[in-house]
C-alpha cells in the first residue's frame, strides 16, 4: 500500500514560505557543494530508515487514513478505513518534508528550495535516530526547521 498524501499542516503551509532567494544560476563553491551533497545524503539515508519504520507500522496494524477525509474515502471505496496511528503520522511528517526540500534540487529549480527540512528532529518514538538528526543540525546550522516555529507561536500568548 502505498503511503497516502498528508494534509496541509500550519508546517506545511510555513515550508513553502521559507524558500531560499538563491538563484539557480548562482555556482556553488567546492565546499558548499560538498555540504549539499552531505545533506542530501543523510536526508536519504534518514529516509531509508523511516520508510522502513512506516512499513513496519503497517505491518503491526498501525498504518491507515491520517485524517478524517481520508477515512471517508477510503470506507466509500470499501477498504479499510482505521485511522493511522500517531507514530505512524509523524513518521510520514518527516518523510514528506525531507522529500519536499529534495525535490526542488532535483528537478534544478534552486529557487524552491526550502532553507531546510521542516522537521529538524525524529519522531519521538525513534530516539535511536537523534545523533543523525543532530548531524542534520551541523549541516544547517542557521536552520531551526519549521517545527519550532509553530511551537514557539503555540507557546506565544495571544492579544
């Protein structure tokens, strides 16, 4: 089964906002095209390692619609409709947004690059994961991800 679409989060909605105003024209030093070719590396590598996390999920009975409009469409086309576990989701979080800062790369246009993944940190049921995020982190050392912005503006008291 292939791993259904996630919905248009607040992190999301923010990643399309947080695009470098690189030009893709502009040459890369040595050293910076090194750094790329390490970051895209290990944002593969830490992919590989998830894919097989959300395989795993779905083998235990954890996997399904991650949100209501999903489930509806999936019991009108009478298959099962469980909801995904919250392991499953955050899993699948992290995935689609590392994939959402290697696309633009590979299709050439630097100019939709986000300046980084939007998740800077594992899914909280894979610690083992941590010291690979934390070279994520020396990779893009100016780069907090998108998931502290909204927790910080969580956190901010309204007027």
């Amino acid at each position: 089964m292939a791993a259904p679409l996630l919905p248009q989060s607040p992190a999301n909605r923010q990643q399309a906002a947080g695009v470098n105003a690189v030009s893709p024209n502009t040459p890369l030093t040595p050293g910076s095209q090194n750094r790329e070719q390490q970051r895209i590396t290990l944002l593969l590598e830490l992919n590989l390692e998830m894919l097989q996390e959300v395989n795993r999920l779905q083998a235990d009975g954890k996997g399904g619609a991650i949100n209501p409009q999903q489930q509806a469409q999936l019991k009108a086309a009478d298959q099962p409709s469980g909801m995904a576990s919250d392991e499953y989701i955050q899993v699948l979080r992290r995935v689609q947004a590392n994939l959402a800062y290697l696309m633009p790369k590979a299709q050439g246009d630097a100019s939709k690059t986000p300046k980084g993944p939007a998740y800077m940190s594992p899914p909280p049921h894979m610690p083992q994961l941590q010291p690979r995020y934390d070279q994520l982190k020396d990779l893009f050392p100016d780069w907090q991800g998108l998931e502290h912005r909204v927790s910080q503006s969580s956190a901010s008291p309204r007027p």
